[in-house]
C-alpha cells in the first residue's frame, strides 16, 4: 500500500495520526536544521518536514537530496504547523516524517510544473505529460469529465439512449474530407473514419431506437484553422416522433442543467432569432448576446448626400462603441487600420463622435449636417459619449467586417466576460449555401435537412430563399450546437440529392443504405450535435480547446509527443497493397 | 407533436383520456365491421381499435389498408378492453381511434419484426435497422447503455476521471496488427488507429491523473474468428501509486456493483488462483468455475501397468463427468469422435465406467485392474454413476484438450447456466509465451508489464518460468479484463525492449515518448481493461457479442448494410499520395 490518505485530506482534526502519503516533490526548502517538503498529486499538497531532533540522520539526508519532481513515498506523523497557511487546504497540518523512500528520481523538468509556467506552447505539447501534472490543466480536464457525465445523466434520465455507432464506415466525398484506412482483407478498399455518426443516428431513429446520443469523436481531414482539430468530439443525439419544437425544449432543457450543475448558474429561456435577422443585427449566426453594439443600417439615413463612397454601397451599417468618444484620434486610426487588415478587408471606417454636449464630429463632416449624424445615433442605438463606426460595401463582406470588429471592440472593452452566460437559438437557417468554387448550391448543414414545409417547390425557382428546419444553438458568441430536422421520405430525399447535384448512380452508391431504409417506415426525426471540445472550453470560462483536450495535436495535425503521424514499414504497406508515391 | 404518451404507458386509470400516439403498425386484424392494429414503439403496444359505429368511414377505410411496418399517428379515446391481456404493460385499454394520420409507408419487410424472426443472420445485417425493431436486438442495446452507465458513475464516485485519448497516433508493429490512415499533410506518413490506449493511460500516470478510465473503441486488423470485430470496446482504466492487490480490490467492487445493480445477484468475495494452478485444474486460464469436473492428474495411477499410450505421454488427466455412465456405448463413441475432430485434435480418448454397484468398466480394461480404477475415480472425484473421460499426451495440448471436452460436457449436461454467475481473478501469470513461429519469447500481456519483484534476473537464465504482476478476470469460463502492474523504471523497460528483440533504435522510435516520461519522476502504477462488448453479453446471459452491438461488421470485417469498406475516388487516393498494387 503506498498510501493512507492523498494529499489533499489531511486536517486538523487528523492530529497525532501515523499517515503513509506518495506524491510528486512540488519544491523543498533546506534550512539545514530543517528541511521542508511540498508534496504534491492530483487532489492537493501537503508539507512534509524533516528536522534534526526528531527525524532519522538518514531521512535528512535523503530529504536534502530531493530533487524537483521526484516520486517519493513518507511515513510519519499529522502535526499542527507553527505557522497555518490559509490558502490551502492542508495549510493547518504538516507531516512529521519518519519514513522516507525514493520510488523514482526525475530529471530537472524542461519548465516549470507551476499554475503559471515558464513552458511555451510548443515544449508543453512535446512534454504534455508533465503539462498535466500543473493545476490548470488538470482542472481542465476534470472539469471536462463532470460535464461530459452531467450530459450522460441527463440524458440518461431523459429516457436517451447511448448506442455506440460504428467507427469504420464508408467514404462518401460530399462535405468535408474524411480520413480512410485502407483494409488489408479487400485489395483497394477502404473504410472511413465517420465526420459524424449522422446517418446511423438516422437509422437508429429507423430503427425505432426513439431517442438517442452518444459522445462520440469524429474525424475531418482539413487544413486545420486555428484550434480546430482533426479529432474532435461530439455528443450526438437524435429524436424520432419530434418536432423542431420538441428539440429545442429538450436541449435547452440540457443547456440550462449543464449551466446550473456545473457553473451554478440559471439562465431564463433562450432568445431565438432568426437567421436572418441574427445576420441583420449582428453580421453573424452565431452572435454574441451579451452585450449591445447591434447593428444599425443606415442606407436611408447616408444615400441622400454626396457622399459617393456611401451612394455606391449595397450596404451602409453601423454601430455604437459605448463611451468610445474618449479614443484619441490616434487610437481610432489605429481602429481603421485594425479593420483594413487583409484578415478584416474594409476598404475603410467612417466615425461618428457623440460628444457629451450632444454635438457630433465625423470624419464625413462635410457631406453630412448635425441633423443627419443624430439620425445615425439614434439608428445605431448611439448616447452622448458613444462613438459610432460605421463601414459600407456588398452586404456579406461588410457585415463580416462590422461582426470582427464589433467582438474585437467588445474584448476591449471588457464586455465579453467569461463568467456571464448567454444562450440564443438561431433558427430558420437558409437550406442551401452557394459555393463559389464550383459555383453551385451546397448543402448549408448537410443533405438529410428537411426544407421548411412547402418550400420544396422553391428549390427549382429561388433556391437561396429556401429555408430549412434547421437550427443553431449558440452560447457566448460560439456556435456550441446545430441540428435540423430530417427528411424522411424516399422521394424527398432523392429530389434533394438530384438536386445538389448528385447522379442517381452516386446517391445509390453513396447513401442506398439510408434511401432503402426510408422504404420501410422510417419515422419523422430531428437531432443536435454539439461541439463537446467547445462547450466545455466554454463553460470553463476559457476560449480555447487545446487545454481541454488531453492530448490534442498541433495546427499541421501532429501529435508532437508521440511524434505522429510517421512512416510505416514496407511490410505493412505491402500487406495493404498501398505504394507511396513521392512528388 | 406527434404523441402525448408512448406506446407503453396508458393505462386504466387513463380511461376516458383523449391521447395521440405515433408507431409502427405491428401487425392489422380486420373483421369487416372493426379493423384492430397493434401500434408499436421502442416503449411498448398499444392495441388501436377502428369500428363502423364509432369511427369515421374515412379513418376505417384508410384502417383497413394499413400494412406491417407502416408509421401512423392516431388520435382517440382510451377505453377499457373487453377482453384484457394481462401480458401487456397497455392490455387492459384499447384506443378507440377518431383520427388516423400515415406519416408514412412501408415495404413488406425481409423479413418478420418479431421476438423470434424468420430472418437469417445475413438478411438481419443487411437490414440491420430493421433488426433493431425487434424487442430482443432494442432490449440488448439498452441493456449495453445500462452497464455502460453504471461502470460510468460507479469509476466516477470512486474519483475516477474519465479522459479520451487520440484515435489518430503512431503504428507499432509489436503485437496484433495495427489499422492505419494515411496523412495527406505528411506525404508518406500514417497514423495507427488504437489497438489500445496502454501508452496513453501510462502518461496519464505519469502526468498525476491518478486515476482514469475510458469507455474506448480499440481496433485490430487481425484476420477475425467467430465472435470477435476488428473495432470493439474496452473499459479501459488506470491508478497510480497501487498495487497488485488495490487493483484487484478496486475492479472486484465494480464487478460487484454490476452484478447487484443490472442482474440483482449479490456474489461473494472473487476467488483467486494463480495461473499454474487454472492450467492444472482446468486446462484453461479462464476456467468456468460455475460447476466442477475439476482435472485429476493420472500420471502415477496409470504409468505403472504395460499400456503405452499412456505411458509415454507427458501428462495422462481425467475428468468425473456427472451421471455420465448413463450414456450408451454410441454415445460414448460420439464423443470419441467428438475429441478426434481436427479443432480439438485428441488421438484417442479413454473413460471408464463407474457402475452404480460400485464396480468399473473401462476400455481399457485389459491393462488396468478395479483397484487402478478406484484410485482414477477417487483423483478425479468420480462418485458411482459418473463416467471418467481421459485424454493423454503432451500437457500442452492435453489439457487444451481436455478442457474443450470439459466445456461442452457441461453446456450438454446444462451446467452452464446463464443466470448464475462465478467471478474468478487468475494471477501470476507468466512474463512471456513462445512464439512457434519467430522462435523467441513475446511479451504474454504486453512489453509495459512488471515481472514479479526479483525475477528480472530468471529472464536470463529461466525465461519461461517469470512470473508477471498480471491478472485477469474471469467470469463463467470467459476474460472479461484482463491488466497488470506495470514497469515505471526507465532501466527496467530498456531492459525488456532488449529481451524482447528490440533494437535501442526501434525501442527509441516506437516508444521513446514513454521512455523519456520514464525520467521525469514517474509513480508505480497499474491497471485494467475490461471487454465491454463480452461483458455486456455475459451479464446480458448470452454468448455471443454481436447482438448487443448496434451496427456489428461480418466475420470478414464487412458493413453489409452500408457495403464497407469500398473503392474510394482517384482524387482521393492521389491527396494521399498513395497508389493501389493489384496482384
């Protein structure tokens, strides 16, 4: 037995108690005399201390000898420490050791096993095992599996179904890439590995499975952005017999008991919006609601002057920056340049001071009056104080351009605290996106969303008008969740693949399973998949994945640790009937 | 909304009670005057009722052409049947349906969604969704979701941190055969899809996670026996600063748990016996302890006489099989035969009649007198009536031998029964197996696995006889886990690597990463994983894993119902900068 108690047990009231702890050697101090030891592990530290009169000469001397992060294993005795440290747990008590052994030494860390390490980005991921070893990261990912388990339960509870879906499936080339893996048994052959569980959920649903999820990693071969990752996981949940109504109460009904269990806090029902206006009011479908700054749209209130810049734009929008009137004009030129970014890509900013006194000052004065510029604040929402940043340009651009600006002005200003929660549903998304590179209309959420009712004539006349039962659930800014309702007759299903463009031969191949399924009673049926990775960085107050993730992979997909991905033998290829071929 | 109430919960007490239903049409009788229809779903029947006096002309009608598997939603009166049937959860009400809505329709099936199908295995595979209308494949998955649950929260309670490990990591070409993905980014390159998540879970340890589990799929490209998938499901599970003894404590309890929890059989403390002793006793390291035929070794009570078949076998053991001397001289030779077959590979077999007077007749009366006789029947714990099988040869394969024919006697004599449950840990067992056909010793667990303290040195001299830290339990003749306490010390595992064949080099590139945590301050650790999949069948009372998977692959690693895996597109092949070599 290596242990009585972890390090993060003992108390007052364990006094005069003969204690055996293991741990990891946090620091120590060596006064000679005296030596004191932090011993740590995952649930707390706790002192040790050797001193001359009452510790053997051997375990002084040991003691003296420890390094950082060795593995050691005491015996001694719980004593009231001279002076109590409030902050920790175990500050009241130290041990009195009588018993030292050495379970393993270590080499000097390459940083820092603190809360806030010396270690960058890329020493942390290569010696991810010692990362885990400081407190955040190991917060993080405790915190992860109380939320992962809050979900289950509730769920659970909820009559759901947890049915674990096949891993190896087939490739099919509509949306992103998949990973293969090639099958030895089946010369040319491959499986995929699933981008999501979406058609076996629907099966289940065929299947009368009623209610499922399941949590669930899913893989996409993509040039990674920024915190994306080629693993990422899923809690993937399905509904028969549902109405989009039925599943925006259920998940939301989740979404409140994850904020109350885990964060503590309760939040009233979630605000839906509609895709379009969520892009008319903020530029964005995953707009962040807890704070103001929405969009005003100022075309009548600019297209009467002389000002050409305005005139010849499709869109004219802007916003109100509170108390952005005290920026000097230097920090607003630093602002219009922040936006003429090639990430950005305005053309320019037109401001708008509000003075306290109530007069306006723009850098468009001499086309506009006094009369016009309180038509703009009052549009924009604008009090005195206020500075009003308005852009212009083809719609989609400029609400993008005023949405990166909006969020960046609103971190600045401290507006978007990691502590406050604000859900909204977006609902009503467009079916059908259009793809510039091959200049047809794609599936905005993927080919199995139902068309809202009676808009599957639309299709052959006003394609982007056609709007879908499909819907977002987003939290802070992130879309944290989407789902829709699916088709689930034959014949819809068929018009929708011809209509994005697939042969009957490629549907077939493709997804004949499912159609074939659909032949034989499948019933109505909708679902939600949420972004567990992001959820969690989420309600962890945090915005980015990594550090929920045990062993994430780097932004070129590698696992740096372990140093994957890495050539194979010859043999294996062979067995595979695969040749590489070099460029 | 499609249903106010599933299928499975009207009751009396509801009568009177306007409710909507939605379901499968499980099965139409139609008598003209009144149509009744089964209505089904994952929760239940309810039984519709449509007659000429109380229905409306249009819903009798459309009643009347309702076929198997059609998706309807009715709306109507719960009343009190005439003639009730007390097999049902809903068989004292009927539905006296006013309105009939067909939310869709349906194929004949392939085959009859019924408790017993007419279905054969491949037509269930195929239409696999169609199978998991059926109660028994529905009730399965959620027995699955069940145990899956309760191992979930009991780990969690027990401070237990579930935490998901990478799928995508690095091909090791020790052990079973790794499937692999190819990397687009890294031309060349691979991944390897987890055959386990061993090295992860070990630098959990290392980073203090102190104790982990995870519900995983693992993954192996072997070529399949019956009963087993090339993707199934591990507890996996992990502790630090443990022994041998804390391990088998800790999973003992959650075994325990299971067992009181999904089947209500309290069990008494597990025993144990090491793995030389199974072998001697049973012939087997995962014996079935639900029943006797314990192995008597005959070797002394059989050398001495002039038969030489027995007295030039290395190991001459018997089994007492229960009343068996009630089989016919035909019997006996079928079973005879039985052993000989090519799968169980006996020469021969010997019994020995034990006559309810006391008396023995043998066929091998010649050579042996009643004395001889008494004294087998006394090591074998033969009691008159019972019949004495004994097989002879090298020990290896006799007790393998001996064991096989142990088995099916019991099944045969219905010892093995499904309700009853015996719980048994092997221990100590060896380091290493030899391998016929590369001729050196492999790793019998895997290379992670600590020989028995003191025994590093046996290696050189004796490796056959190295016993492991290394368990497995065992329940009702299957492993169910199966785990070990492994080497923390970065000498004693360059050690192993060099014994078991490896070069530093392949020892450094294959496992450096765990070499080099190895220096930073590593904890004893140990652990455990158990096969959820053979788990869940067991405590399900069945033997076979398929059916408590949602979407199994055949025994050549194939999807019928999606056609997995297939031919993938050129582009795709030539983005992995990969070639196919057709033979």
């Amino acid at each position: 037995m290596y242990r009585t108690h972890n390090n993060g047990a003992l108390r007052l009231q364990n006094k005069g108690e003969t204690v055996t702890l293991s741990g990891w050697v946090q620091k120590t101090r060596n006064k000679g005399f005296m030596v004191w030891v932090d011993l740590r592990d995952r649930y707390g530290i706790t002192q040790l201390i050797f001193d001359e009169e009452r510790s053997s000469k051997e375990a002084m001397a040991m003691a003296s000898e420890l390094g950082r992060e060795f593995v050691i294993q005491v015996t001694g005795t719980v004593i009231e420490r001279e002076s109590k440290n409030p902050n920790m747990a175990t500050g009241d008590i130290e041990i009195l050791v009588a018993e030292l052994t050495v379970l393993n030494s270590s080499l000097t860390p390459p940083f820092t096993i603190e809360d806030d390490t010396d270690g960058g980005e890329d020493l942390r991921m290569k010696y991810r095992y010692l990362d885990i070893r400081r407190k955040p990261v190991r917060q993080n990912l405790i915190f992860r599996h109380k939320v992962a388990m809050a979900v289950r339960n509730y769920l659970s509870e909820k009559s759901f179904v947890e049915i674990e879906t096949p891993y190896l499936i087939k490739s099919t080339p509509e949306g992103a890439r998949d990973f293969v893996v090639p099958s030895r048994m089946n010369e040319g052959q491959f499986y995929a590995l699933p981008q999501s569980p979406q058609t076996f959920k629907q099966l289940l649903m065929v299947g009368g499975m009623d209610k499922y999820f399941q949590i669930v990693k899913c893989f996409r071969d993509e040039d990674l952005r920024a915190d994306r990752q080629p693993e990422f996981t899923q809690i993937d949940c399905e509904m028969a017999f549902v109405t989009q109504e039925d599943i925006l109460n259920t998940f939301e009904g989740l979404t409140k008991h994850l904020l109350k269990e885990i964060n503590g806090v309760e939040v009233n029902d979630f605000p839906r919006m509609t895709y379009d206006d969520a892009m008319k009011r903020y530029g964005n479908d995953k707009p962040d609601i807890r704070f103001g700054m929405e969009f005003g749209e100022l075309n009548e209130a600019t297209q009467h002057r002389e000002f050409n810049v305005f005139n010849q734009a499709e869109l004219v929008v802007g916003i109100a920056v509170p108390g952005g009137n005290q920026m000097t004009r230097k920090e607003i030129d630093q602002l219009i340049d922040w936006v003429k970014r090639p990430q950005i890509g305005a053309m320019g900013m037109v401001y708008c001071r509000y003075n306290e006194d109530g007069t306006f000052k723009s850098s468009v004065d001499k086309f506009y009056t006094e009369e016009d510029m309180a038509e703009w604040a009052k549009i924009t929402g604008a009090k005195a104080g206020d500075l009003i940043c308005i852009l212009s340009g083809a719609t989609h651009k400029v609400r993008a351009q005023l949405s990166a600006l909006r969020m960046e002005l609103a971190s600045r200003l401290g507006l978007r605290k990691s502590n406050e929660f604000a859900p909204l549903w977006v609902v009503d998304f467009p079916l059908l996106e259009w793809d510039e590179d091959t200049e047809r209309f794609h599936a905005m959420h993927h080919p199995f969303t139902s068309p809202k009712p009676g808009q599957m004539e639309l299709l052959k006349t006003n394609p982007a008008d056609v709007k879908a039962n499909a819907y977002d659930l987003v939290l802070n800014g992130n879309e944290i969740g989407g789902g829709s309702i699916r088709i689930h007759d034959k014949e819809i299903q068929s018009k929708m693949f011809d209509y994005l463009g697939f042969t009957p031969e490629e549907a077939k191949a493709q997804f004949g399973f499912l159609m074939d399924a659909f032949q034989y009673g499948a019933p109505p049926h909708g679902g939600i998949a949420f972004g567990l990775d992001r959820l969690v960085a989420i309600l962890g107050g945090q915005e980015t994945i990594r550090d929920f993730i045990a062993f994430p992979k780097n932004n070129s997909g590698r696992d740096v640790m372990i140093d994957a991905p890495a050539p194979i033998d010859q043999d294996q290829l062979n067995e595979l009937h695969l040749k590489v071929i070099y460029n």
